[in-house]
C-alpha cells in the first residue's frame, strides 16, 4: 500500500468511527470559563513568582512617571 493509501484509508476508518457531536450544552460553557479563569490565575502567579524571583516585585506607580527630556 502506499501511503496515499493508508492515509485514505485511515480517514474513512476514522470518519465511520467518530462520535457526532451533540449541540453546546450549558455545561460546555461553565468549562470554558472555569478553565479560561484557571489560565488566567496561574499566569498571573507565574508572573508574580517570576518578578518575586528576580527580586523586583511589581508595584502601581503611586505618581507620574518623569519625563525624559533632552534627548
């Protein structure tokens, strides 16, 4: 066989075996929120061990920057 072959043939193999997917159920978007959350959570303390790491921890600026004149 070659691999055009197997390759056909492994699709159709596949296309008789899958499962249809069902509609979105409500479930579907409670994961996707819990899971976009938990992402977002532990790349903030990812960055935050990082910056705690590296021994500058990031603070708000609590006054304007100062302009950089003289260029």
């Amino acid at each position: 066989m070659s691999i055009l072959e197997i390759a056909l043939a492994s699709q159709i193999w596949a296309r008789r075996h899958e499962k249809r997917r069902q509609a979105f159920d409500e479930s579907d978007g409670l994961k996707i929120l819990s899971r976009t959350a938990f992402a977002i959570v532990g790349f903030t303390l990812l960055i935050a061990g990082l910056n705690a790491a590296a021994g500058r921890p990031q603070v708000v600026a609590q006054h304007a920057a100062p302009v950089v004149t003289g260029r």
